[in-house]
C-alpha cells in the first residue's frame, strides 16, 4: 500500500466522526428554523421533525466527540509534528473546549425543553439557533487557527490575530464551505435517524413522506453553498499548486469532492420528487456515504495542500 493510499484511508477514517460532528453542528437549526409560524397543516410534523432531529442531534455529537478524540490518541504517533498546536494552553485549546461545552449545553438545553416551551416558540427556536451558532463558531476556530498556523512561523500566543486570517486569506471560503456540508449532513443525518426510527416511532407515512424531504431540502442548500464555496477556493489556490508535486491530488480531490456532492444532490432531489419517499432509503444511504466521500476528498486536499 502507498504512502498516499494509508494516507487518505486513514483521512476517510477520522471524516466519518467528523462528519457526524458536522451533522450535529446544524440539526437544531434545521428543526428551530421550522418553528417561526408554522402552517396549521404542518405544525404537528415540523414538531415531530423537530424533536426526532434534536435527539440526533445529541447523539451524533457523542458520537462525534468519542470518535474523534479515540482517533487523535490513536493516531498520534502518525501525526505531524505541526499537530501538537492543537494541544497548546491556553490556546488553542481553551476557547475548542469552552465552545465544544456551549454548543453541546444549548443543545441539550433545547431538546430538553421541547414540551415545557411548546407556547413559546420564539424563545425555543432561539436556543435552538444558538446551539447551531455556537457549534459553527467552533467550526470557525478550527478554520482560522488551521490557516493561521500553516501560513504563520509565529507561535499563536505571540499572535494577537491569531482568530482573525487575513482578508485574502483562502480561510474565508473553506468555512463557507465548511458551513454547507454543516447543513447537507444535518440533513442526511437527519433523514437517516428517522428511518431508523420508523419502527419504533410510527407516525404515520405522510409524516415520513414529508420528514425525509424536509432533510433533502437542507442537504441539497447545504451542497449547494459547498459546491460554490469549494470551487471558487480551488480557482483561487490553482496558481499555488499547478506547479507543485501535490497538483494531481489537488486537482483529482476537488474532481470527487464536486462529482460526489453533485451526485448525493441527484439523488436528493430524487427523493423529493417521489410520492412515497420512504421507498427510496438506499437512495438516502447512498446520499450520506458521497457526501462522506466528498468531504474526505476535500479533506485530503487541504491535509496535503497546507501540510504538505
């Protein structure tokens, strides 16, 4: 086996947590945004919707964080020496762990409470918009600290821009990007924790029907905004790699990053069209491992790209 081919197995290997973490990153938004005046006709569904993708929610972020940190020590011998940034007090790893503990307390906070503010849905859709927002701030810490670090031979305690990349700086369109498969994997998460669940919590078919195009609606909005942000990255950085021993992984990584996500919101858009959604699992099965896939490509090409 390759050097190049262990490499991106074990990139695939630590982007499945990940991308539950991603996942759970935006699933409150996904219900608290349904709550703002909902038609009399959908309001029993966005609830269910909502409490079965808050539940999700909490347990993709266990598994998220289970996942990613038994893969760190797993993996640490194999890691660069660059990776030991991540492990510096009080930064980085202070503000990654006072947002891990915020995003996850509102999360908890706002499944928790789905019965008692059921009258007060302004309040309830706020916590739940606010677990999503904290959640991507920490997303974007992991972004600007990446960038920084890679471009910067200055240690980040000396650095008082440390959270803030230059304007230029391609930082601006990975989290974007970042954002986008936040929201595709919310909704494939989501439409695959409810067909789980379907033996468990009937609700009806026509509730199924319309919960799994919810989430196709979400996912396909997601891939579109990383489809977007991704590309105009790679147009952007093209000049610096053309002429780089990493160019083929560059350009064959975004050529699957573009292929699979485009591919995952074909078969999207598939299921909305469908009368009977819940006759297309495999489609929303297949749907999450490219989305899987496309997000470790793009994964391997920033690895390579800033690490070299």
């Amino acid at each position: 086996m390759s050097e190049l081919t262990l490499f991106a197995a074990l990139t695939a290997l630590v982007c499945l947590p990940l991308c539950f973490a991603l996942a759970a990153a935006a699933l409150p938004l996904t219900s608290a945004a349904l709550l703002f005046n909902p038609p009399k006709r959908v309001k029993v569904f966005r609830d269910k919707y909502g409490q079965q993708t808050s539940t999700s929610c909490l347990l993709c972020g266990l598994v998220a964080v289970l996942g990613l940190v038994g893969g760190a020590l797993a993996l640490q011998s194999l890691a660069p020496a660059s990776a030991a940034f991540w492990l510096g007090w009080p930064l980085p790893l202070l503000p990654l762990c006072a947002g891990l503990a915020v995003s996850a307390a509102l999360a908890v906070v706002y499944r928790a409470v789905w019965q008692n503010l059921k009258d007060n849905r302004p309040l309830h859709s706020a916590i739940g918009v606010a677990a999503t927002l904290a959640a991507w701030a920490l997303g974007y810490l992991f972004v600007s600290f990446f960038r920084h670090y890679v471009l910067s031979p200055l240690q980040p305690s000396e650095d008082p821009f440390l959270f803030i990349p230059p304007l230029d700086s391609v930082a601006w369109l990975l989290l974007p990007a970042a954002l986008g498969m936040s929201l595709a994997l919310a909704g494939s998460v989501g439409t695959l924790y409810l067909i789980h669940r379907r033996d468990k919590d009937d609700f009806g078919r026509d509730y199924y029907n319309y919960g799994l195009k919810m989430g196709s609606r979400w996912s396909i909005a997601g891939a579109a905004l990383a489809v977007a942000s991704a590309a105009v990255a790679a147009v952007r950085l093209w000049p610096s790699v053309r002429d780089l021993p990493v160019r083929p992984v560059f350009f064959w990584g975004e050529a699957v990053f573009l292929c699979a996500l485009a591919m995952a919101a074909i078969l999207w858009g598939l299921v909305l069209r469908n009368q009977n959604a819940l006759r297309l699992k495999v489609h929303l099965v297949a749907a999450f491992a490219l989305s899987w896939l496309a997000l470790s490509a793009q994964a391997l090409v920033n690895l390579r790209f800033f690490l070299g």
